[in-house]
C-alpha cells in the first residue's frame, strides 16, 4: 500500500516539480539531467530498431493478427503505420525504402536497451532515463532540442505506453 501512495504522489509531483524552478532543480540534483538519447544505443525497443527495413522488421511481428495497415502521405514522406493489439510501428519513406521511424507499444515483453518496459514504475524512468524535458497529459517525454526522441505515458506512478521515434 505504502509504494502505491508513492508511486501516485509521484506521478502527480513530479510534473508539477518540473513547472516549479526551485521543485526542478532539486529533481535535477537528485536524478541528474536528462541522458542524452543516443540513437546507436537507445533508437531501439525490444527486436525492432529504427531505421529497420519492414521486411527485417516483418521477421519480428508479434504472432497476434495486425488490427491495421495504413499507408498515407504526411509533410511529404510516404508513411506506412503497422498496428497490432499492443504495438504500432510507422514506417516513413522520403523517396527512398521505408525505414521504420517509431516504436510504440503496450507490451510488457518488450524492453528498452536501458531496461525499462511498461509495468515498470516512475523511479525506474527516473533511474534510468532522469528527468524528462517536460510532462504533458501524463506523458514524460524525453529529447534534445526540438526532437522528441522519446516518450512514457505513465498513469498511477507506473508506465503505460513507451514510444520511440526518431528523426529522418
């Protein structure tokens, strides 16, 4: 009982300490900053990695039937958006194959290269990804610049969702 009061009181805190600067400041000594998100160690989620092929990517579907295959044109790339009951994988083709270009899933066998996978409560994505660049609709999101390299969605102090996306 007393981890699930903890886990709830961060899930609400945290946010709120991120738009509070003395609250950020102390996350950031606590937890450090943000790790950068670097594409040759984190732009993968269990057997998918960005930038992979569909046909590399097809030899790792999950056995559950697609929900969904949609193909549209967006900001001028070609996407190709793969849904299963707990992954989606978007594909994006700017004239040249199409590289898989994110990640999102529900799915608590797949893992982070850091280790993290939905199921797993706040302090781990503290612990292992620090402070977010900012909350937002209970979603944690991670990056540099203006890219949002990474997201959780998290709900009662554990994670939901987990999305990577890159770049092209």
């Amino acid at each position: 009982m007393k981890k699930v009061i903890c886990l709830i009181l961060a899930s609400v805190l945290i946010p709120m300490a991120l738009n509070c600067p003395f609250a950020a400041s102390w996350l950031e000594q606590k937890y450090g900053q943000e790790w950068w998100i670097s594409p040759e160690n984190d732009f993968s989620y269990g057997e998918f990695n960005i930038h992979m092929s569909v046909d590399n990517a097809a030899k790792h579907y999950p056995s559950a039937p697609l929900s969904d295959v949609t193909s549209e044109i967006a900001a001028g790339d070609y996407q190709r958006i793969v849904t299963f009951d707990t992954l989606v994988l978007t594909f994006v083709s700017s004239g040249s194959p199409f590289g898989l270009y994110s990640i999102e899933s529900t799915d608590p066998s797949l893992i982070t290269p850091r280790g993290l996978r939905v199921g797993d409560d706040v302090i781990k994505v503290l612990e292992l990804y620090r402070t977010p660049k900012y909350i937002e609709n209970n979603v944690w999101v991670f990056g540099d610049g203006g890219y949002e390299y990474f997201k959780v969605t998290v709900k009662c102090g554990t994670v939901q969702k987990i999305r990577v996306n890159c770049v092209m």
